[in-house]
C-alpha cells in the first residue's frame, strides 16, 4: 500500500493521524484538502510531502481544465500548497517541478506528477542499499540502530529513507534491534515508526525523547540514523525537533550518526542552518493530548517542529547517488535534480 497515490483524477493517501489504531485512506479531491492534509500531518514526511505537493498541483491542473480556468489559478494553487509547510524542500522542489510543465496542458502536468511519485519509490530502494553498505563498513555483525521521528514507508511512498535502511539491514539479517525515539508531541515514533517495525517482525524498543541521549551514552546502539526535511549547502541538517541532542551524544560516544535523505532535500539555495525557516506549529499540540489537556489552564508552550544539526556533527550524509561526510570536512558539492 502507498502512502500516497494517484487516482486518476484525484489523491489517495493513508491519514497518519489515525494510526496506529486505524488503517484508513482518504481522498484528496479539492486544493484545499491537500492543503490541509498536509498542514494536519495526515500526509507527513519530507518526501511524502514533496510527492503529495506535486500531485496536488496536478489535481489543480485537473480541476481548472474542467472549469475552463487558466494557468493562473493553477499557479495561485500551486503557491498555496506550497506555502502548507515551511521547512521541509521537498514540498517547495516538487511543486515547482510540476508547475514548470503548466504551458503544456494538464496532461503534462499530471504525467510530471506521478513521474515524481515514482521516482521516489526507486530513489527510497536506492537509499536503502547505499545506507546499509555504509553502515555495514562502520560496524560489526548484526547492529542496534536508534532512529527518531518516522522516516518509514509511511515519510515517503513505499520504501523509507532511514527506516528504509533499516529494512535493508533487516533483510541482510543484520539487525539486532531498533531504539525508537516517541518523538513528542505527536509520537510520530511511537506510532508510526514502531506501526511499521511491528509489520516488519523487527525487534524494537520505544523510549522517551529525554532518554535518548542515555541510550546512547550506555552504548545500546552502534550507529543512529535520521532522516532529513532539509540539508543546507554546507551540510547543516533540519530535522525533527530533538535530533540534534542524538548528534551531540552520538559524538560524544564515538559512533556514526548518519542522515539519509533523497537529493531532493539538499537545498542549494540556503547556505547553512541558520538560514532554514523552522516551522512553529500549535502550542495545543503540546498542551494536550487526544483532547484532554496535560497542562494547566492558561499555560503556553513553544512548539518548534524542528531543530538544526550542524554539519560537523554528521558523520555522513547519504543520498541515492553519493556519500558526503560533512564531519570530516567533506564539502556538501550539490547534484543536479531532475
């Protein structure tokens, strides 16, 4: 099952915001309800989001051919689904993509939509074997790997970018467990990262975000592994608020932390991490949980959905089609895009 897809005519994609009680998919049929689905977290991940973007813009390619509107209010669209989340390139990569084939009709811009939705399905699997080489380079017989957030099937559209190279590891018969940040606070590891463990017969553990570090520092893993939502010019790394304290303890233990990501979240057009936009979401979301408050009446709360890992804190960063090892000082040269 793919975390998004295309209909024909519209979207289909699994609402993460009900796992791991419910399975359910949803149809996206107007620009406002890939909007939202993507602002909500029902459709998730950097690449995911990037894919849900694309295809949405061909769904306002779509609508407007059947109304008789023009290309500006495809290009109006395009900007609004652009603008559903910040941080994360990949979203901002994809519609523009897309966008760019508008002169030629609908039917181009759908075939470039679902174009991006492939390849993201062999960019994953790409991702997945070059992690496991390289970690399988770093260490010894089978490894405890420690993950946060969710860089599954679930982050992308079949395969995974970190959790990907777990599945490779896994099939490879080289794992022996998987720490799993809870990721607060909406558990994003704890719901969907261990969701997709526990379908994959992979033995793992969920711990709070607060023990990260300690699981670390007690050497329970050999190596951690996150994804990314953006990776700036010079190697600086967003990520999921949190991953940043895993940098620091993975370096002060002495073993690999590796981001895996698709070319496509490499953004040669921010110099480093200062210069990333990171999105404050709802105070709400931490104020309460499934409805009920966990906070007094009144309490605020900062929400950043993401923090910034320096460059000189990853040990290597790996794509579809290199290996760059920042902390090293190794310079972050960036690829063509399609």
């Amino acid at each position: 099952m793919r975390t998004v897809d295309w209909a024909g005519d519209h979207l289909v994609v699994i609402d993460q915001t009900a796992l791991p009680g419910e399975l359910r998919l949803i149809e996206l049929r107007t620009v406002d309800d890939v909007v939202d689905a993507i602002g909500r977290l029902a459709v998730r991940g950097a690449p995911a989001i990037g894919v849900a973007g694309g295809l949405g813009v061909a769904l306002a390619a779509v609508l407007a051919a059947r109304a008789g509107h023009g290309a500006d209010r495809v290009r109006a669209d395009a900007a609004r689904i652009r603008a559903a989340r910040p941080t994360a390139v990949n979203l901002g990569w994809a519609v523009d993509r897309v966008l760019a084939r508008i002169d030629d009709g609908p039917d181009a811009v759908v075939a470039e939509a679902v174009a991006v939705l492939e390849a993201d399905v062999a960019t994953c699997r790409a991702l997945g074997a070059r992690g496991a080489d390289l970690v399988q380079g770093m260490t010894h017989g089978p490894v405890a790997v420690q993950t946060h957030c969710n860089s599954g099937a679930l982050a992308c559209v079949e395969w995974g970018t970190a959790l990907g190279v777990v599945r490779a590891l896994h099939e490879r018969g080289a794992v022996r467990e998987v720490f799993v940040d809870e990721t607060r606070p909406l558990l994003q590891g704890a719901r969907l990262t261990a969701f997709e463990l526990d379908g994959l017969a992979i033995p793992y553990r969920i711990v709070v975000d607060g023990a990260g570090p300690t699981v670390i520092a007690r050497g329970l893993v050999d190596v951690v592994a996150v994804g990314a939502d953006r990776i700036a010019a010079n190697g600086d790394v967003a990520n999921k608020v949190g991953t940043y304290p895993l940098a620091l303890a993975a370096a002060r233990a002495g073993i690999p932390f590796i981001v895996v990501a698709p070319e496509s979240t490499v953004d040669r057009a921010t110099p480093d991490g200062a210069h990333i936009t990171v999105e404050e979401r709802d105070p709400v979301e931490v104020l309460t949980w499934a409805g009920v408050a966990t906070a007094p009446r009144g309490a605020s709360a900062f929400n950043p959905a993401f923090d910034i890992t320096p460059a000189d804190l990853v040990t290597a960063i790996v794509t579809e089609g290199r290996v760059i090892r920042p902390a090293s000082g190794e310079a972050v040269h960036i690829a063509g895009r399609d």
